[in-house]
C-alpha cells in the first residue's frame, strides 16, 4: 500500500510509485521501459478483464456462483489499472502530478478500492469452492448465484465505505525541488498502524484462509474422493444376470465416466482458482514487503528500477488473471473465442430448437405408436383447402346415403319374406284342415255340418286377422326406417 517514497518527504506518496525525481527515474531509458511496460501490461489487463465481465453477463451458462465473485474481481481489477495504471503513464513522463487535488483524492480512492475488492473477491470464491466440494449438500441452498450476487454488494459496500479513509489522508505535496506529488499528509508514526491494519485484512488474513480452506479441498478431492453410489441391476437374480448384464455394463459405465467427468472439471475449476491465488499472494509480495520493511526504516530503500518492478508486478496482478482463465478452463476459452469472432451462430440455435422440436413430436405416443406397437404415419393437419373439404364432404354424404338405402332395403326383405313364409305355413295349415273337414262332412249329419263350417269361417277369419298384422308390423318397420333414413340425411347436410 502506500509508503515513504522520497528520503527528502516524510510523506508517502500512493501507489502509481513514481521515484523521487533522481538521475535514473528522469532518464530516457527508464521512461521508455516504464512506459512501455505500463502500456502493455495494463493495455492487456483492460481488454481481458472486460471480456471477461462480458462473458459473464452475456453467456448464460456462464452465470454461476463462481463465475460471479470472477466478475467481481475483473471489475476490481479494472479499477487498479485504470486508477494506477494510466496514471502512471503521464507522472513518468512529466515528472509531476498534472491531476489536481480533486484528482489526487479520487485517483487514490479508487486504487485502494479495487485492491480491497478483489482481495474480498478472492476469498469469496475461495469459501465458495470450499463449501460446494467438502460440503456438497449444503451447496445446493448456499451457493447459488443469488447469493453471490448480495455477497458481491455487500463486499462492495464495505469497501467503498472502508476506502472513504484515504480521503482524509490524501492531499497535494511539493517537495524542496518544486515538484508536485500526489501524498500524505499525515506522518509516518500515524501512517504506520493504518497500513498495517489494512496490511492484515486485505492481504495477511485472506492468504491463511485460502491456505488452509485449499488445503481441506485437496484432502478431499484427492485423498477422500467420493464413494459412488451400488449399481442396483447388479443384484439382479442369477437367471437373469446373464441377460442383463451387458445393460448393466453400459449404465454402469456411463454413470461412472459421468462422474468421473464431474470430478475432473471441479479439479480444473478449483486449480484455476488456486493459481488464481497464488498468483494474488506472489505478485503483492514484492511490493508489500518493500512498503514494511520502509516503514521501520529511518531512511527508506528506493531504488527505481526496483520500485518499476514492484509496480510492475502490481498491474500484472489485475492482468494475467483472465490469461490464467484461457488456459486453464475450457468454457472461458470457448466463450472467449465466440466474443472476440463479435458473433452468434443464430442459424445454429434455430436449426437446434427444430431439431428439439422435431425430437418432441417424434416421442409423442399419439403420434408415433398405436396400442399394436406399429409406427404410424402422422397426420396432416389442416392440408385439405375448403374446396376439397366440401367435395369430400359430399362424398361421404352420397355414400352413406347409398348404404342406408341398402340397409333399409335388406329389413323390408327380409321382413316381407318372413311374413310371405309364415303365410304360406298357414295356408297350408287351412288346407290340410279343410280337407279334414271334406271328409268329415260326408260322415257326419247335416246337423253337425254348420258348426264346422263356421269354426272354418272363424279360422279363416284368424288367419287373415294374422297377415293383416304381420302387413301393419312391416308397414311400421318401413316408416321406422324412412324416418332414420331422413334424420341421417339432414344431419349430413347439415355438415
């Protein structure tokens, strides 16, 4: 953080760690390099953290807990570059502060506000890693990107808030040769136990955490991996072990490269993010240890080429981190890729929600498969123009008609014929009996004779009684079926 960077100042000046204005610091060699090396390093940082937070927020899949504290780091990181970073530029090659006190103020209060941030961001993910290996089932309801998100404003809150500190510390200092720095005007015995304190939370605190918070991850991902789950078709019955077996095979195959996958990519992200680390603790080494050790010295170590290398280091920092990302995950690169061709394949996303769409239709059962388990063909809907709709209409009509005449036909026969048939069994039953009646009129007596003819009458009487009945129930069946042949004609026009 800041320190005493001029032998001549009691003040120290912030962290764009410009020199003192000796030989070396105001050669053309030394501003070339710096400039040079300020450029690159933070020309890179700059175009690579925005891609990363435009991943973030344009990819949907890359919306996780994780990928969300990444984000927050890559603004973090923009701030220190831009803050420290192009500052710098115009204070080694003018040699004196050109921004005023309004911009020394705001300047050093967005440097330590990113630094602090993307300390806080670094433990954030670190914890976050921390609870979704070694404690999977509360993951589901802890990690989640809504809760990362207010954990990424809290973080941001505090810091801002925290930062406002530097504000009442900062102020513009001149020095015995006239030049304008950007310092402090408190001294350094109260300058010393602010730094420290900001030392311990934002660098010495979250290094031991992630130690050992990483340590416990790597005992169980490496040493404690997890059990997987019996494969329940195994215990089938020995009759059908063999039949099942090569099913079981596959299944059991399948889940185990499955998890096997699961567990390499939580591997490579939490890698990543140890480099990530790592990186964090070496890259701040150099200034950190410079900036205490200055503090309990009398005269302070400030050599310029070291102090371009400590500042070196510092921007490089807030760089190589979406570098490291490329490199060692798989969708970063992927999405890095897609955003820097400025494109999305949206021919590709239609052709996919066909191909679904078409995957859709083809599992419905209605569609596909009938109670016989044959395939049919589906149907068309609504191909048929009005035209062909009507004709095809009268079409069925006319043949229903056709057979409803056929039908009522075949019952008038057949009714007709069995009452022909029951007839002419009972004309023949007359005759027989009137034969009978023949012979026994010659026998019996002319008295006897009129009561048989009348029984005769009355016979006959019955007989036609019984046909006039059997015409009536066919006349009824005719008028029946006329009336049904009617009903289904009007229904037919009517559709």
């Amino acid at each position: 953080m800041p320190e005493n960077m001029s032998s001549r100042m009691d003040t120290p000046t912030n962290i764009s760690l410009v020199g003192s204005g000796d030989a070396v610091s105001e050669s053309l060699e030394y501003k070339t390099i710096s400039v040079f090396l300020v450029l690159l390093v933070c020309g890179v940082g700059i175009v690579g953290n925005i891609m990363v937070v435009l991943v973030v927020l344009t990819t949907r899949h890359m919306r996780t807990p994780t990928n969300c504290y990444l984000m927050s780091l890559a603004v973090a990181d923009l701030t220190v570059l831009v803050a420290a970073g192009l500052p710098n530029i115009s204070e080694s090659l003018m040699a004196t502060w050109v921004y005023g006190h309004a911009g020394c103020l705001g300047i050093t209060y967005f440097q330590y506000l990113g630094i602090n941030v993307s300390s806080c961001s670094i433990t954030a993910f670190t914890v976050e890693r921390y609870i979704a290996i070694c404690h999977p089932m509360r993951a589901q309801t802890v990690c989640t990107v809504s809760r990362a998100k207010r954990i990424i404003a809290g973080v941001w809150a505090f810091t801002c808030v925290y930062c406002m500190l530097w504000l009442f510390l900062v102020d513009i200092q001149v020095n015995q040769e006239g030049r304008v720095q950007c310092g402090y005007r408190v001294s350094r015995d109260l300058y010393l136990p602010i730094y420290l304190i900001d030392f311990a939370i934002f660098y010495v605190i979250p290094l031991l955490l992630a130690i050992v918070l990483y340590g416990l991850i790597a005992r169980i991902m490496y040493l404690n991996p997890l059990p997987h789950p019996p494969d329940s078709r195994t215990t089938s019955a020995p009759t059908l072990r063999r039949s099942c077996k090569e099913p079981a095979d596959d299944g059991k195959a399948g889940r185990q490269g499955r998890q096997k996958n699961a567990l390499s990519s939580r591997k490579q992200v939490t890698k990543m993010l140890a480099v990530v680390v790592v990186l964090f603790a070496l890259l701040w080494m150099p200034y950190r240890t410079l900036v205490l050790i200055n503090s309990f010295m009398s005269t302070p170590y400030l050599d310029a080429w070291f102090l371009l290398f400590c500042r070196t280091c510092i921007y490089a920092n807030s760089a190589i981190n979406p570098v490291v990302y490329n490199l060692m995950s798989q969708k970063f690169r992927s999405a890095f890729r897609g955003l820097y061709h400025c494109q999305r394949d949206d021919g590709h996303q239609r052709s996919l929600s066909m191909l679904q769409s078409g995957y859709s239709l083809g599992r419905d059962p209605r569609l596909c498969n009938n109670t016989n388990g044959t395939r049919d063909t589906p149907k068309k809907i609504n191909s048929a123009t009005p035209d062909q709709k009507q004709s095809r209409g009268m079409k069925d009509n006319k043949e229903n008609k056709e057979n409803m005449d056929k039908q009522i036909s075949d019952d008038i026969k057949n009714t007709t014929d069995s009452n022909i048939n029951k007839s002419a069994v009972e004309n023949s039953n007359m005759e027989k009996h009137t034969d009978v009646l023949k012979t026994d009129k010659k026998q019996n007596s002319e008295d006897k004779a009129m009561p048989t003819v009348e029984n005769v009458d009355r016979k006959f009487n019955d007989n036609g009684k019984n046909m006039e009945e059997s015409d009536d129930t066919a006349k009824d069946s005719i008028a029946d079926l006329c009336s049904i042949e009617k009903t289904l004609l009007n229904s037919s026009e009517l559709n």
